[in-house]
C-alpha cells in the first residue's frame, strides 16, 4: 500500500492532503511525508 500511495502522489492522482491518509494509517512516515512534499505533516 505505501508504494502505491507513494506512486499515485507522484503521478499526480493524489493531492498533499490525499497523501497525508497514508501517514495517518501508517503506510507512510511522517519524515517520508515531508521528504515527498516538502512540507510538514499536520493531522488533518
């Protein structure tokens, strides 16, 4: 799940705010959040 999510945001498919339910359900860190963004993950 976390390559997809990482592939999809990358692909444009997923928004910043899409991408940050895959920090929220632990598919993604919160520094990998960070590294693919550039900014810091915030609890939606």
């Amino acid at each position: 799940m976390r390559n997809i999510g990482i592939r999809y945001y990358k692909m444009g498919l997923y928004n910043e705010e899409q991408f940050a339910l895959f920090v929220k359900r632990g598919f993604v860190t919160e520094e990998e959040f960070k590294e693919l963004t550039g900014q810091e993950y915030q609890d939606i």
